[in-house]
C-alpha cells in the first residue's frame, strides 16, 4: 500500500465523506456517515473529523483539504465566498485555515454570484465542478442534481457563471407538507415511468409554477392519473420545470444548451439523464466521485503553493 | 326577530361557518369553528352540523344548504362539479340531498374547467363569487386569496373560467419546511413592508419560480436582506408571482387585467390589495361574507325550484 499524502472531506448540510488518498490521487480508505454541518455543530467539528481520521489510521501530520457547508457561516470556519468568474487559483487561496489545530485543516470558499437582482451562491459544487471537468476542457454546460440543483457552465477550469434551483427540497416539501401529498393509503402505483414522463412534459410548458404543480391534485381528482403515480408525476414535474429555466437560462448566456453533463451517478442523477431525454438534450453522464476527484485537483495545486511558500 | 328561512353553511377544508338566515337574506345567528372536512370526517358530518343547529335553535324542519369541501369526495357526500362555464342554475341542479335524515340538506357541486393539460376545480369558491358580483354585472375579474388562491371571471351571474394558484400553501411549506425558514432565532423585523414589496416586485420579474425564491436565502447571506424580514419577502414573493402568472392567464382570455376585485376582508386580503398596487393593477375590496350572501342567492332560487318540483 502506497502512503496517504493528505486527506479529503466533502462536508455537506447534512452529509459528511472523507477520503484518504495518496500522492498520485488514489483513494486508499473511505468513510461515509450522516455527521453533515447541522449534526457536526452541535456534536463538534474537531470531535467528528478526529474520529473519522482515527478511523482511517491517518498519521498526524496529514493535511486535510475541506470542501462544503462546513465552510458556510454557520459552519466551522467561515470561508467566504469568491465572485464569479472564479478560477481554481482563486479558490485556493482564499481557503481558511482552522485556528487552533496542530493538524494543517484548510477549508474551501464557496462561489458567489453577484446579479442585480439575487446573489446566487454554491458551496461544495463547485468541487464537484472542478472534479468533473477537465481543465483544459472547452464549454462545458453542467448540472449537478440535488436539494438545490446547480446549473454551471465551466471553460477551462473556471466557473464562468451558474444558477440555482431549489428543486429537490420543493419537492420534499410540496409531496409532505402540502395537500399534494394527502394520498389515499396503499394507493398503488400504476406506471410510475408514464407519470414521470407526463410530468417532465408538464414542467416543460409555459404556465405559472403554483398553477402547474397543482395538476398533481386535479389529475388525480379527476381520474387521469392513478393517486400512487402522484408522487412519480410530481418528480418528473419538478425537474422539467427546472429543465426548462435552467435552458432559458443557459440561452441567455450565450450557450445553445443542447448537450449537458449530468454530475451525479445515484438515483436522482438517472431521473436527471431521462428528463433530459424527454426534453430533447443530450446528457452525459458525470464521473462518480467528482467531489473526491476535485479535492484531488486542488490539492495538487495546493502542494505546489505551499512549496513556493 | 323575524322567523328564520333556511341555514347556510360553509364547510371548507379546515374551517366550518353557519349562518342562520331569514327569508330577507338577514343574518339572525352565526357560528364559527374549526370542525373543517378533516376534523367533521373522524367526527361525523351530521353530529357536527347538528351540534350547530341546536345551538342557533334551528327549528327541525328548516332546510340546510352547503357549499365547500363537504361535498368532495373524501367528504360527506360527494357534489360532483359543474364544468365551465357554469351558470347559477347548473349549480342548483346538481346540488346532492343528504340521505336518511329528516331535514332537507343540500350539498352543493364544485365547478371543474377541462384543460387539454389539466383540469381545474374549485369547491365553496363558487359560491363566494356568486356572492361577491352581482347577477347582472357584467364582464368582472375576480381574485379569492387563499391556501389555493382562485382568480375567475364571472360574467352574469357565471362562471366563464378561472385558474387555481397554490400560494397560501406554498409560502407555508417553504416558511415551515425548507431552508428558506431557517433563520437565526430571535432576528428581528427590520422593514416588513418594504420587505413585502421588495418580494412582490421579484415575484413580478420573469425567473423560474424554484430559482428566484432561492432569493430569500441569498439576499439574507449576502447581507442585502435582514433574516427577520425574509418571511415578508416570501410573502412578497409569492403573492407578486400569483400576481403575475395570473395576469398573463386573465389576458390570454380576453382580459385587459387592468382592474381585479378581491374577495376577503382578512390580513390576506389587506396583502393582496399592497401587492395589486405595486402591481399597478386597481383593486377593489369585495364584500364582507360573500359565501352567505352566495348561498342567500342560491336559497332564493332554490326556493323556487322547489316550488316547481
């Protein structure tokens, strides 16, 4: 076995994974475990990390590279934010160092996107990003599916621009704390495919957000949709809609939007892959781990810049 | 006193009013409760209704008209709809009689609008608007604010067309169950009604709604937004959407939108009537209780149906 050179944790909300890998980027150990920055800032951040770098036998003079919500005000160590354009560089040296440890903990910013209108904001994305774009690839159109889906495009290592949508935590949220939800018991499903078709073709059209979404309910009322397919319907309607601003979005910025990469390999990702289908883009599935893969990047570079330092 | 005529009631979802009523349209008693459909269901319909009776000291043989969600499917005894456009008469008609009780009671049918993408369905709605515009008024756009707020046109006395928005419940799901509503504890209110129009105005702009909502927590992380003002910002936001997508429905129709009537007279309403400003579309408040002064109208042709049966 090779020796580890430093330590990678991606620290969501409520997720938390860490990897210890070696010089030329591979991942000799894993840990995996729902200690995400609502657990860890109750329990303790050093407390949660240290246990997880026991776990994996990691010598003490290990550097840990951090990416995430950790990084986030509410988190560990505030990190900030670096406006877009960002490139890696920027990234990288606007990463905090956590006080008070004899371990080398650096924390990642997020990126911040300044509008007239909203700011929008990514934290840990944009790891993911970095991870799963070559940095000398061209445009690249990507989506990262999730509680707060991120659309982003990315030219040579850079985030040139992304936007955000709320669309997973929508749907938690419409399916069980709104009348949506209120399904016969046992209904069972029918087709659920169909229905998450028929939604995906829902979200696509033109009409206003809370007058469409409440076909879930009128559909069904009305016999023309089985109430187990509800649930299916109601996905499918969520990421069409999402689809389809997230195209207009990408017009607008000068991108055709005819092809997108999709980072993500679980469950969610391959509704991603046949939305995208339904709506006539061509997707390409993301490497898996790409948040382990852009640790990876930017550690490289991070070893470069200590040198110098 | 004079001698009561007939009982109207207003079953709704969560909520139950009676009025007991002469044969003038004078409103001898009233009771208030929250025995809505989900709570009568576990209940019993006809104990609920008949606690209420005997308190107003409603003589036995006095019939009983109901509107709302008594007659859904999952209620007491299901009304059906009457599909647009509905003229008062159809609602009569198809008006379901209560089995095995002594009284007359008459629950009255929802309206549904058939939509090549999805139906549409109102329930108690219908009889606020015939309460609100008078029967000889001609071409008038209504708006009900609610859970599932109704905009209708009603033209003579019927119910040309109108489209459902699920803002009330939306703005509690995202308040109550997403990261929109996770605010510092104790932040104080800065500026709600600025707040509220500044939400109203991001609810009229073109984004995707799932995007531009995400602005309740970006403008607060930015700074741009004190986090005790988010929730007006919401209700801002979601209002001012409603506002838009339904002016894009009203013109689609025929409908200038130049000027709306709002049905309510509560803190919801009052919104509405702040938001339509903003708006720029001249509001004009609707009568207090309109559902009574709806089922006065259907009593009195009731009346005379009955006379002719």
């Amino acid at each position: 076995m090779t020796e580890p050179a430093y330590v990678a944790v991606d620290w969501g909300t409520s997720s938390f994974r860490l990897w210890l890998i070696d010089r030329a980027g591979k991942v000799l150990a894993e840990r995996r475990s729902d200690e995400g920055m609502l657990a860890a800032a109750k329990a303790g951040f050093a407390g949660v990390l240290q246990s997880h770098l026991t776990a994996v036998e990691a010598p003490a003079q290990l550097p840990v590279l951090v990416c995430g919500m950790a990084g986030a005000k509410t988190g560990w160590v505030e990190a900030g934010y670096v406006d877009t354009p960002a490139p890696l560089s920027a990234v990288l040296k606007q990463a905090a160092l956590v006080p008070g440890e004899t371990r080398d903990i650096r924390i990642l910013p997020g990126i911040a996107q300044r509008d007239t209108r909203a700011p929008d904001v990514m934290r840990g994305e944009e790891t993911q990003l970095l991870g799963a774009v070559a940095a000398d690839a061209p445009r690249t159109l990507v989506v990262l599916p999730g509680t707060h889906s991120k659309w982003a495009r990315v030219e040579h290592g850079m985030v040139l621009d992304f936007t955000t949508f709320m669309t997973g935590e929508m749907y938690d949220a419409l399916l069980g704390h709104t009348i949506l939800g209120r399904l016969p018991a046992g209904a069972p499903a029918v087709d659920g495919t169909a229905a998450f078709s028929r939604g995906v073709l829902r979200g696509l059209g033109a009409g206003g957000f809370t007058h469409d979404v409440f076909g879930a309910r009128t559909l069904m009322l009305m016999g023309e949709l089985p109430a187990g397919d509800v649930p299916e319907w109601l996905s499918g309607f969520v990421i069409g809609r999402e689809i389809r601003n997230a195209r207009t979005w990408a017009q607008h910025a000068g991108d055709d939007a005819s092809r997108v990469l999709v980072v993500g390999s679980d469950a969610l990702a391959k509704r991603y892959l046949t939305a995208l289908e339904v709506s006539e883009i061509a997707a390409t599935p993301g490497p898996v781990d790409a948040a382990a893969a852009g640790l990876f990047r930017i550690a490289l570079a991070a070893g470069k810049l200590r040198h110098h330092a």
